[in-house]
C-alpha cells in the first residue's frame, strides 16, 4: 500500500504568474481588474465584482479587501 504525503502548501502557490492573466469564466476574456459597486446589505456594505469586458457578475463578497482579523 502505497503512502501519500500531503503537498506542502507554500505563499507562491497562491500568486499568479505575471505573465498570466486569469479569464472570466462568462466571455473567456482575460481580465486585468474587475469592476465593483458597494451595496447595503443587512450586515452593513456589500461589493459586487463584475467582468469590465460583459459585465457579468463574478462574486460577491462582504467588505472591499481581504482584512486579516
């Protein structure tokens, strides 16, 4: 029976190459940015990430940045 080791999971595995740019899963348009718009949502501001190329929605989320805490 063969052993697996777990993949040690390092900060680089989490960066994009500069040389790549992620696609929008609508259009397939490689994006440079997205767009957003703040909401007001019951537990307070919203942000809606949009494609600038179609214009689709591609998430949502809570607050504008990722906040450590």
């Amino acid at each position: 029976m063969a052993i697996f080791k777990r993949r040690q999971r390092t900060m680089h595995n989490y960066y994009m190459p500069p040389d790549r740019l992620p696609v929008c899963p609508h259009c397939r348009a490689e994006v440079d940015g997205l767009m957003s718009r703040s909401i007001k949502t019951n537990a307070g501001r919203g942000y809606i990430w949009a494609c600038p190329e179609c214009l689709v929605i591609v998430g949502v989320s809570q607050r504008s940045g990722y906040v450590l805490g």
